[in-house]
C-alpha cells in the first residue's frame, strides 16, 4: 500500500490547548464548527449520525484525553471504509495551533484535493471565531 498525499491544515487559537481540543471533541459542537461536513448530529448509541449532503454519516469521536487529541473518524452512506480525521491542538504561545491532517481521498484531482483543503480551512477559520467569541 503506497501513502496517500497529506496537507496539514492549521490554525492558531487564542484560547487554552485543553478549551480547544474538549470543544473540537464535543460532537454536538460538529455542525457548528464544520458546515461544509454536515449541518445536523444527533446520538447513536455510543456513536453519532450526522446529516450530509451526500447521506447520513456515521461519526465517532476520540475519547477525552489530556494529549490535545481531538480525533473523529467518519463512515460514508452505504458503508465502505472508514475515515480518520486526525487532529492535534498543541500550545502556541499564548493559545493554540490546532493541525488536521487532510488525506487525498481515493479518486481525488489536484482540484478536487485543493478543494477539501479549502472547506477544511474554512470549517477551521469558523471554530476560530467560535471559540474566540466564547473566551
């Protein structure tokens, strides 16, 4: 298996590593965050289905943790693999730098990458806001 392209996309938060990464790891705080992902989430056992515009997705979220891990992982409509959505929120001087690792998924043109890289981007850009606006 050969690796698959990755772009780290970033972002700096005024806001503590630890208010951060509980917030990014509160699926109920997805829809708010990441709108270009889904717009409604709702529980699932110990899971949680989030409404997309290609289906229901099934989403499961890292559990707390003190190591600035604010992972999910998310299966498509209709099955198929999982996907890892890694994320890390490390200090930065007086706030946060908050990394996703975007993955090339299969069947994706350099546009279409540049594409998700940007909505990544954006979703990041609204959490920014949103968590500043709280502090």
């Amino acid at each position: 298996m050969a690796f698959r392209d990755v772009r780290f996309v970033h972002i700096d938060i005024a806001a503590p590593p630890a208010a951060v990464a509980a917030y990014l790891r509160d699926a109920r705080k997805l829809p708010d965050w990441a709108p270009n992902f889904g717009d409604q989430i709702r529980p699932d056992g110990d899971n949680w289905i989030m409404r997309t515009r290609t289906g229901p997705f099934r989403v499961r979220m890292v559990q707390d943790n003190d190591l600035g891990v604010a992972d999910h992982w998310v299966t498509p409509p209709g099955g198929g693999g999982e996907l890892h959505n890694a994320i890390r929120v490390t200090e930065n001087g007086a706030g946060s730098l908050v990394v996703f690792n975007l993955y090339r998924q299969d069947g994706f043109d350099d546009a279409r990458f540049d594409e998700d890289e940007a909505l990544v981007l954006a979703d990041l850009r609204r959490l920014k806001v949103l968590i500043e606006g709280e502090a």
